[in-house]
C-alpha cells in the first residue's frame, strides 16, 4: 500500500469530515502556512491572524485524535512558501506513495492541484469537501437555459429539500421570504448582547507574522481577539447568537450603526467559510429555536438569516462554479477608475464611508448591506474598476474567500456581470443610506442637496451613474422609472456637472 500524504488547506477545518472518523498508521495529513496564500491580496492581519491560529488548533485537535501531521509554519524552515512546491518535497522526502486533496471551493486552487497532480508519479484522488447543502454544478443545473439567476427560486427549491421552516408542503406561516419585515431602521434603546469572549493572546503569532514580512491591512488587538479559532469556540459562538441575537436578527438585519458595527449580525461567517460549523448545523439551530418558542423568535428574525445561509450562500457558491473564470474578467460597464485612497484608511469626510471602512479596518467585517449599500454603492456610482474593487473586498474580510466575494462584489454589488446575480444595479442616493443608518446627522455634507457647497456626493453620482448608463439600462424594466424622472429634471445639467467635479477629486471627498 504505501504511505498516503492528505493535504487540508486552511478553509478546510471540518472535524466532521469522514476522513477523521478513523485512525490509520500510513495516512499523514498535510498542513501549511505559506506567501503562496498570503501574498495574492493584502490581507487584513486579522484575516491571516485568524486563518493561521485556527490551522494549528485544528492541527492540535488532530494530533490529540490519534492522527499524524506535518505543519509548516510560515517560519518553518522546510517551507518552500508554494504549494506544489512543498508537497513535490514532503512526499519525496518521506516516499509518499499516495496524495489524496479534499476539493478546493476556489478555482484557482482547484486549477493548481489538479495541475500538482498530473505531474506527481505517484496515486492521486481527490475527495468531497462534506459541506455544502449542494453540489458545485446545482445552481447551473437548477438554471439550464436561462440567463438570469434568481436566487428566489432556488431558495424555496433548498427549502423543500432539507425541509426547513416548512408546513407540510407549505412554507411556515404560509409565506416564503420575509424580507420587508427586515428593513428597520435600528432604535439605540435595543440593547445589543455582548458576544462571549475568547481568552486568547495572539502576541506571539502576530509577531511571527512580521518578523515573515507579510504585508497586512488594519488594526488588531492582539490580548483581545473577537473571532472564534476552533470548533467548541465556534459552537460558543452560535449558542449565544442562536439564544441572545436571534431574536432581533431579521428586524435590524439591514441597519447600519456608527456606534454599533456588529448589531445583531451572527459574526459565524469566518467560522462557516474556514469549515469549522457545518451549514445545516447553523440552520436548524436556528429553525428549531422559532419552532420551540414562536413567541420569543418572530418568523421574520429567523427566516431573514436562515435565507442568508440556505439561500444565498448556497446560491453565490453555485453561480461561482457555473460561471469561472470568465466571470472575474466580467465589467459590464467598463470601468477603469482607480479605488479612491479613503478606501485604505477611512480618511473622508463622507460620514458613511467613513464608519463603513473604518470598520472594516478596525475589525476585518461589515455586514452585507454596509458592504453593497454604502463602499460598494459608492465604488459603482464612481466608476471604480471592479478589479480594484475585487482586490480590497478579497483583502479587507475575514470571512472573504474568492468563491464567496467574487460574485457578492462583481455581481450583486457592482454589476459587472450584467445581470447574472442582480436584475439591477444596486446604487442609492444619501436617502436610502439615511434610511436605514444614523450616518447622515452628523456628515460634514447635507443629505438633501444634489448641488452646491456640501451637496452629498452619492446625490449627484446617483444621477450621472443612471445617465452615462442610458443605453445599457433605459430598457431594464425594474428601472424605467429612474429614466422618466431624468428626462423631467429641471436641474439635469446642473446635477451632472456637480457629479463631474467630484469624481475629478475622489480622494479629497
């Protein structure tokens, strides 16, 4: 038989994988920090933080079970810093007779080792990653044909399967999506739970991290640590959302605080994408609180974040693997303005902007409306290319793995697609953002004006996004409406060149 080298990459922490359910003398598994992973973005340091603590916890718990492994640390001094590189070394150092890879959920990384792979002499196979509630082709499959995704549709299709939230054949409380219920404005005497703290220094890893000469973005607290780094921490994690934060979820799940980053968002995201919870795990957590006690968890809080998991999770991952790699070359309305230089440090006097990244920089996470509705908005009204716009949201989020943040970033927020993930463009004016933060009371520019000293830039880039699209959108028939207001605004011109004066000075907004 021969020994076999397994290789689990560092969004691959799943103790309930069925390779772990037996102990076996000739299996090795594979572990690696490497440059290779680190350097293709900069990363936020909590991002590469989080990854490298939660790889070696894993590690340990897999050493604890009886397994063998080898580790490379990035300071490790057989560390080749490349992946095909280290396992080509490993399995001729140690005459490795078998390779074995659970799939990689990001295309590059499935290139690559399907390339590794042909040129090993020795057995290779790859197996499945056990955690996804469909497989990489059901969205393509579910949409044959059709040149829309709708994520509605496949989200009742998910619903029915797995039977969540059902009555019968019948969704509970007779309806399917809750979203209107979800679009409140956060009220400050709501008192938000604080999250279960994870006693943690990560001085030591931080530093190794430096010492290696990583490039990161943002700030850290290293005696201070908020994102789960095993499982038992991840089931914490849960336990106290699914019991405290739940039952506000729904209602507040699209407002933005500037005192409040989190509000009553789960923070599991990191926890799900690395693998440590499983998906239905998370959900039927969730649809069993509403079925034990209705009158604590409304079905609007509950169907909001299960639809965020068996919905649209599921569904972004689908379009991911029906649609690479042409769909990172996608620019729909080819845009090639550089990402502003706010966007690296939060420096603008827009009051939103600035939270929403600050924010990101301070803690590695925004939630999906500040992520669509306020940086992403603003880089689609400004013309931003979207590769630009890929690299800084790849970067800046601990939760963001490509198959995830591609098509959030070039479908949904950005539009680059044309129309795969969304059916519109999603931009605003300062009216939405108003609506649904407290951003605006205190903005250095007034919400309400479109031109003139102070005029909100998302006003007037509003209007001139809509107009230097005319020919690709006038026809769009969600949007009709944006066109016949144009043709009836008495200020047109005036707005239009407001517009052309603050993308002149992107940096100095």
């Amino acid at each position: 038989m021969g020994k076999t080298l397994r290789l689990i990459l560092g969004d691959q922490l799943n103790q309930q994988h069925s390779w772990f359910g037996k102990k076996e003398g000739s299996v090795v598994y594979l572990m690696m920090e490497i440059r290779q992973e680190t350097d293709y973005v900069q990363h936020h340091i909590q991002k590469v933080l989080a990854f490298f603590q939660s790889m070696r916890m894993f590690a340990q718990w897999l050493e604890k079970e009886g397994h063998q492994v080898i580790y490379l640390s990035i300071d490790h001094k057989e560390n080749r810093q490349e992946l095909g590189e280290n396992i080509r070394f490993l399995i001729k150092k140690y005459n490795f007779k078998h390779f074995n890879y659970i799939l990689p959920d990001e295309y590059r990384l499935d290139t690559q080792l399907r390339n590794i792979c042909k040129q090993l002499e020795i057995e290779t196979k790859s197996y499945d990653a056990e955690h996804f509630l469909s497989d990489r082709l059901a969205v393509k499959s579910f949409f044959s044909g059709k040149k829309t995704f709708l994520m509605e549709s496949f989200y009742r299709s998910m619903r029915e399967k797995y039977n969540i939230l059902m009555d019968g054949k019948r969704p509970a409380e007779g309806k399917w999506n809750f979203d209107h219920e979800n679009r409140n404005k956060f009220r400050e005497e709501t008192k938000i739970p604080p999250p279960p703290v994870f006693n943690r220094d990560i001085g030591p890893l931080l530093e190794t991290i430096k010492k290696a000469g990583i490039k990161t973005i943002g700030e850290v607290d290293p005696k201070n640590f908020q994102w789960p780094c095993s499982r038992e921490e991840a089931l914490e994690l849960l336990a106290h959302f699914c019991d405290k934060v739940l039952p506000h979820f729904g209602r507040y799940q699209d407002a933005m605080h500037s005192q409040n980053p989190f509000l009553f968002h789960s923070r599991l995201s990191f926890a799900l994408n690395s693998k440590m919870l499983h998906p239905l795990e998370v959900i039927q957590n969730a649809a069993a609180c509403q079925k034990q006690a209705p009158g604590k968890y409304g079905i609007a809080q509950v169907e909001g974040f299960i639809r965020q998991i068996l919905g649209w999770r599921e569904f972004m991952r689908g379009i991911y693997w029906a649609k690479m790699p042409d769909y990172a070359l996608t620019n729909f309305f080819g845009h090639k303005r550089a990402l502003p230089a706010f966007f690296w440090d939060g420096n603008t006097k827009m009051n939103c902007l600035h939270h929403a990244i600050k924010q990101s920089l301070d803690h590695a996470y925004a939630h999906h409306i500040q992520r669509l509705m306020v940086t992403g908005n603003f880089a689609l009204l400004a013309g931003v290319d979207p590769d630009e716009v890929d690299q800084w949201y790849l970067g800046i989020y601990i939760d963001a793995i490509e198959w995830v943040e591609i098509t959030n970033t070039r479908g949904m927020s950005q539009f680059a697609d044309g129309g795969i993930v969304g059916t519109k463009p999603y931009v605003s004016s300062a009216n939405y953002i108003d609506k649904m933060s407290d951003y605006c009371g205190s903005c250095h520019y007034s919400k309400t004006k479109k031109t003139g000293d102070k005029a909100c830039p998302f006003n007037s880039l509003y209007w001139a996004f809509y107009e230097r699209n005319r020919e690709k959108l006038q026809n769009n028939p969600r949007i009709g409406f944006v066109y016949n207001t144009l043709s009836k605004m008495k200020q047109k011109d005036e707005i239009l060149e407001q517009a052309e004066r603050y993308l002149e000075k992107l940096d100095e907004l």
